[in-house]
C-alpha cells in the first residue's frame, strides 16, 4: 500500500476574497503583498508579483511559505 493510502487528507484552504493589494502598480513583475480571507476566517499575507499577460490582461499571483497560492485576474472599472 502506498503511504498517501494509509494518511487522513488534510483539508485544503479555499480563497473567498481578496481584502487589499498594496501598493498596486500596473508594471510587469511588480512586487506587491495581497491580503487573503480564506473559508476557514483567517487572513493570509501573501507575497505577489503583478504580471502582465500574453493575452493583454493584468494578473496578480501570491504566494506564501505554506504552500497557499492564489491567482487573481484584473480587471478595469467602468
């Protein structure tokens, strides 16, 4: 048997929103922190690099020491 068999899964972390983004500038491979509220009522601090997209579109993709990542799509206000 394999030993991921034999482990009681652990429960993955959903994003439900993101709070703020700090000093938000629209330059490819900016650095920024993003503010995460999860389903489990935490808020995360993730390191994030705001990058712009093959497609012409701007996205900010964070990232923290215990693995949580999340990717969020910009878009303009009307």
């Amino acid at each position: 048997m394999s030993w991921y068999k034999r482990r009681t899964p652990t429960k993955e972390l959903t994003p439900i929103e993101v709070v703020e983004v700090t000093d938000l500038q629209l330059i490819d491979n900016h650095e920024t922190h993003m503010f995460v509220k999860c389903d489990d009522g935490e808020t995360y601090d993730l390191s994030a690099k705001v990058q712009y997209t093959m497609k012409g579109t701007w996205t900010i993709h964070g990232l923290n020491p215990h693995g949580l990542s999340v990717l969020v799509d910009l878009e303009e206000e009307e």
